[in-house]
C-alpha cells in the first residue's frame, strides 16, 4: 500500500516522540504536505521536518487535532491484520482482569485504535466508530472482531456527536449475527441486561464498575438514594450488596423500567422505588417529606462537555452534591461522580468541602475512585482520564 506523506514542522515531533499520539493542524507543514490534499478517514505516513517517517496516521483534514497515530511503524498500516493483532492485545488484559466476558474491549487511543470502542456483553459486542478512518475500514473492524471473538451479534452503535465533526452519519444497525434489544452483563456479580439499542451511549458503562463494588460495606442494612440512576447500575448493586431500601431517580421513564427489569433479575424488586422526574425536583420533594436517606450516590451526566461550560457546570456540581447533602442522616455517606473530563478531581473535591462547610457539616474523604481498568488512560493523553468518583463522611458540627 502506497500512502501520501504528512510532513510535521521543525521540532512538532517532540510530543510524539515522548509519547502522544495526536497531530495538530498547526503543527503540519501545509507548504510541504496540504491538509487539503488529503480526504477525511484517509491514512498517511507521518514525517519529521527532516522527511525521518515517524508512523502510520489517521488524518481527519478539517479537525484541529487533524491526525492521530496508528502505529509507529511505517510498514504498517491500519488493516484486518493490525486489528487483529490490537484486539488480541486488549482482549489479554481484559481476560487476566474479569471472570465474566463484560467489558470494554477497546477504549480508543488508549488501546491503539483511535476512533473505535468496543463494549462487550457476553457473546454479544456493541461497537461506535467515531473517524471516518474506522468507518472506512468497518468490514474489516468486523472481520477482525469475529476471528478474535466469534461473537453471536455485533451492533454498531453510531449515533453519537463525535461523529459530527468528522462528517459522519448517524447509524444504529446490526451488523452480524443476530442483536436483541436488550442484552445480558454481569458486574460484580450481579446481574443485568442493558438496552444496546435504544440505551444510552452502547447500552452499560462499564467505567464505574470498581466505584460500584467499593458500595458494598456502605450500604448494607442502609436506606439508599441513586440519583441520575439510569437502569440501576448503582441502585440495584446497592440492593443486591443488601441495601434494606433503594430509592432510584431519573427523568427518563424507559430508564426506570430497565431499574425494575433489572431489580427483578436479581430478587430485589420489594427495595426498589422508583421516582420519574427531574432529578433536583425530586431532591426537593423528597427533602419537603422529610425523607432522610444513609447513602447518596450522585452520579450525573457531563454538566462539562466543553471548557466553555466550566463555570455553569461547577455551579450545577455544587447545587446538586449540596442538594443531596441536606438529605444525609447525620452519619451519612456521599459517593459523589463526575465523568466531566474537564472537571479536575481536585475541583470536585473543593466543591464537597465548600458544600458541607456551607451546611456546617463535616466531612471525611474515604475513598477517591477512577474508571476501571477497562477503560486504560493513556500516560501522555489527560483527556483519556475521565472518571472520578469520591466517597465521603458527613458529620454533624460538633
């Protein structure tokens, strides 16, 4: 395969050579190698200033971060084989860490595949591919996912914004095999089935899975509220970790059903309440009746997608983990999340303790949490590193 050269500036190769992965677009010789030139999803050979070939990179022509490295080897280039090869990197790591076949196979760069996620549910794979370099080598990410895992249905879930900016349609379809709309997983020994379909993002997330399993000393024999619950991930594990009673919130009524669903897989339906609304509505209902709950998990989507969102997004962080304060018993337990890669754990952390000291209570930090394994962060790549979880104390002022 011969493939066109994109030509860096003088000195632009520091950062990869220490170990990034990403090209900027003002990092390009445009007089020697046009970023015009080249169609979005096309492959290249990536040079120094000095025509030295430093890798194979996926170019996205229009995007400021306008390539991304696939291999630091010229020689190869993104192909059945080197799918291969990366799946069954990821699949080891993967099968050393978790007994069941439940989790995220591929996590994007981290995993050397830019642009392609891949979560696993048993036999069952659902994929996103978010570069028209992925998309346009879909049948042979296919191909290579049913030799590394011969799986009986793959969904390609590619409905998300990231494939927006690369001009790419949104698709939902099954693509082998055979896909039910709701699909089985078990994490931390319970059971579940997610909807890979109609679901959030590929159905599960799988992100917070340790999160999830350092609940159970908290909540045993303890009176339980999940906040922006989804389909039970936190709520049903607290129950099924034995919660004496779960309460579990979100505004989205198909949401809910998949927390029944999946409180009745386990025996534990009698625990479960579900409450259909907006999440601070409810905070507000539920403090007017008095309730008082011993643990509050407060796990919320991104209120920081973008930098520019920094300031409202602090703000909803503080409103809602001081909301969930007041609903404490006096020896209550806050898990407190955020998967805003823009929110620095540290900023969080400083938003519970403004919060309980503006409740005059006391808190101890416990346990400090991140995504899983599954989910690798890549050492020279911050935005790979987006989860954080923090369990904290309340106590009265005194």
């Amino acid at each position: 395969m011969s493939l066109p050269s994109l030509r860096l500036k003088a000195n632009a190769d520091r950062r990869l050579r220490a170990g990034h992965l990403w090209v900027y677009s003002n990092e390009v010789d445009v007089a020697a190698s046009p970023l015009q030139g080249f169609q979005a999803g096309q492959q290249a050979v990536l040079e120094a200033a000095n025509g030295k070939p430093l890798g194979i990179v996926a170019v996205s022509p229009n995007n400021l971060i306008c390539a991304r490295l696939l291999s630091r080897d010229a020689k190869l280039p993104l192909d059945k084989s080197l799918l291969v090869h990366r799946l069954n990197v990821a699949l080891s790591l993967r099968e050393r860490l978790f007994e069941q076949p439940c989790y995220r196979l591929v996590y994007g760069d981290s995993d050397l595949l830019p642009g392609l996620v891949v979560d696993r549910f048993f036999d069952i794979l659902v994929v996103q591919l978010a570069s028209a370099t992925m998309e346009a080598h879909k049948d042979e990410v296919v191909a290579a996912l049913v030799q590394v895992l011969k799986p009986s249905g793959i969904l390609f879930k590619n409905d998300s914004a990231a494939r927006d900016a690369e001009g790419l349609q949104r698709y939902v379809d099954t693509v082998y095999g055979e896909v039910p709309d709701w699909v089985p997983l078990e994490e931390n020994g319970v059971r579940f089935e997610a909807p890979v379909r109609d679901g959030q993002k590929t159905g599960w997330f799988y992100d917070h899975r340790m999160n999830r399993a350092r609940l159970a000393p908290y909540v045993k024999g303890k009176r339980v509220l999940d906040l922006f619950s989804y389909i039970g991930g936190w709520g049903v594990q607290a129950g099924a970790f034995g919660a004496s009673e779960v309460f579990c919130v979100d505004a989205s009524g198909f949401a809910l059903d998949g927390v029944e669903r999946n409180a009745a897989l386990n025996g534990i339906s009698e625990k479960l309440t579900c409450i259909e609304g907006d999440v601070f509505e409810a905070l507000r209902e539920l403090k007017a009746a008095e309730e008082r709950f011993d643990v509050i998990i407060a796990d919320p989507p991104a209120f920081i997608k973008r930098k520019k969102d920094l300031k409202n997004g602090e703000a909803a962080y503080r409103r809602l983990n001081e909301q969930a304060m007041r609903m404490l018993s006096k020896d209550g337990i806050l898990v407190s999340a955020s998967c805003s890669m823009h929110l620095p754990e540290d900023d969080l952390h400083n938003i519970l303790l403004t919060s309980a000291r503006h409740l005059d209570r006391n808190m101890q930090l416990l346990e400090r949490g991140g995504q899983g394994p599954d989910h690798p962060v890549h050492p020279a790549i911050a935005e790979t590193r987006y989860i954080k979880s923090i369990t904290c104390r309340l106590l009265p002022n005194s």
